[in-house]
C-alpha cells in the first residue's frame, strides 16, 4: 500500500499547525532516514520557531503581531508541503520511514468491494456476427462493467475468466463484434471497481451467434 504524508496544512487552525509542526521538527531533527540537498529541513526548522514565537507575542501584542503571525504562517505552511513532500518521494510509500517524521499520514480510501453483477443478458444483435450483452446498473458506485468472452476456435475455454478476451464498457451494456455466426461462445461479466481490485465474475452464459 502507497503511504504518504499530509502535504497540505491550509484548513488547519493555529493551534493545530503548531502543534503539527512542533510533531514533525521532533520527528526530523537528526532522522538519518531522509537527506535533503536543499536545506528543506533547516528551512522548515526556522518557519516552525519564528511562527511559535509569532503566536506567544499575540498575547501582548497589537494588529502589527497579527499581521506578523499571518505572515509567519504562510510561510510555515510552505516549509511544511516542501519537506513532507520530499519525504513522500524519499520514502517511497515506506509506512515505517513516514511514521519516523512525526507529521500525520494521509487517509487512505479504502476500495468498495463490487458486488456480482444482476440481470445479466446475451442477446442477438441486428448486426450478423455480433452480440448484444448488458447488465443491472448497480446502485453503488462503479468503473462500468468488463464483459469476457472466449473464442472456441482458439481451443479449449480457460478456468480463469480473467484470461478471456476483455471487452470495457464504461456503462452497462455493449456490443461484441466480430464472432463467427453458428457458433457457441461463453460470455460473462462483472462489475468493474479500482484498478487492480478483483473482478467478481457472473455465471457463464453461452449462446450461439446467429447471422
């Protein structure tokens, strides 16, 4: 799984980005696990204490501390996206290197399962040679429908759908093409998710091509 650090600390509070901050500059300070060519870590070191100091003077300070503290923070902010974001490409999703940093991990969505597909039809289409082949439209959300079919003339039809000829339909039906009329071919299909999510395939269902 391809873990990363937040980059990106706009929405939060000041307290929250001083607390944050103070996290990643215990995290960072002498971590032999990073390097940084571009002094991304001093740079970001200096906008964590000048911004804490910013905040303390608000207590006592006037408008002229506010704007200070505004100005401090933006560019906290950017020594924050600088140095999480080298850390990204330097760890390398590496889940125990980015906890090492002390700034917060990025949510990771986690996939929906799809579900086996419903109302699944092979039908004749108008054109010789061709299939009809549709599907339900679930009610969740989907990466439209893979329908597979298997050549008979190519030899025996593989246990695996998955190494079957794939037709991608973004939606829920499609037509496939380019088959041979009389003859009987297998067909399934199954709902598409993420990339690299498994395809829950339907019952096969075999029909002969007309012309």
């Amino acid at each position: 799984m391809d873990y990363k650090l937040i980059s990106g600390y706009t929405n939060d509070t000041d307290t929250d980005l001083d607390t944050i901050s103070a996290s990643g500059t215990k995290g960072m300070t002498s971590n032999p696990n990073f390097k940084f060519l571009n002094s991304e870590d001093t740079n970001f070191f200096k906008a964590t204490s000048d911004f804490h100091t910013a905040r303390a003077v608000l207590a006592t300070g006037n408008s002229a501390s506010v704007t200070d503290k505004n100005n401090k923070r933006e560019i906290l902010e950017k020594a924050m996206t600088v140095i999480t974001l080298e850390c990204n490409v330097q760890a390398k999703g590496n889940l125990i290197l980015l906890q090492g940093t002390g700034f917060p991990l990025a949510k990771i969505g986690q996939p929906h399962t799809m579900g086996e597909v419903e109302n699944f039809k092979v039908a004749h289409s108008s054109v010789a040679g061709s299939m009809d082949v549709s599907v339900k439209t679930p009610t969740y959300s989907n990466h439209g429908t893979e329908f597979a079919f298997w050549k008979p003339e190519l030899g025996p039809t593989p246990v695996d759908i998955n190494n079957w000829f794939m037709k991608h339909c973004n939606g829920h039906s499609t037509t496939i093409s380019g088959l041979k009329p009389g003859v009987i071919y297998p067909f399934a299909a199954a709902y598409r998710g993420i990339d690299k999510a498994v395809l829950i395939w339907s019952a096969i269902v075999s029909k002969t091509v007309g012309d």
